[in-house]
C-alpha cells in the first residue's frame, strides 16, 4: 500500500472511529463502543511500562504503519502491547 492509499484507508476508518473511542467485540460476540479512558493491562515492557501494570487509555490513533496506538500517559503504544481489562 503506497502512502496516498494509506492516508485514503485511514480517512476512511475516521468515518467510523474517533480518538475518544474503540469497536470492540463483547464477550457475548456483540459489536460494542469502548470509551476513553479504558484500563489496559501491559502483557510485555515497553518502556517505560513494566508488564503487569494497569493503565489508562487516553485516546486511540492510527500509526503510519496502520497499526492502532494507544495514548497512555501522553505517549503512543502499539495496542498489541495491552489486553484490555474494562
């Protein structure tokens, strides 16, 4: 995917999302909106979160890579990083 197919995908997935938000699948397989802040638990480090900590999720965003961020403590995390615990 070039760069002016990314920017078009991202735009798009703003239709549907915002920063203050995520789409998640409920445990009972239903299509649920996560507001922000949401507590995540760290499953590795990442400095300078140790693993085990529960966190805050400020806001979600899109990485250049299109891989989804998540805003903890004013700094960007691959979401990949994280289980989300409520």
């Amino acid at each position: 995917m070039n760069e002016k197919q990314r920017e078009t995908y991202i735009k798009e997935i703003f239709k549907y999302v915002k920063i203050d938000s995520i789409l998640i699948i409920s445990a009972q397989g239903h299509l649920e909106r996560l507001w922000c802040p949401f507590k995540v638990l760290v499953i590795v480090d990442v400095h300078p979160l140790k693993k085990g900590q529960e966190k805050a999720v400020i806001a979600v965003k899109v990485a250049d890579n299109l891989v989804d961020v998540y805003i903890i403590e004013k700094k960007a995390f691959y979401h990949y990083n994280f289980i989300i615990i409520s």
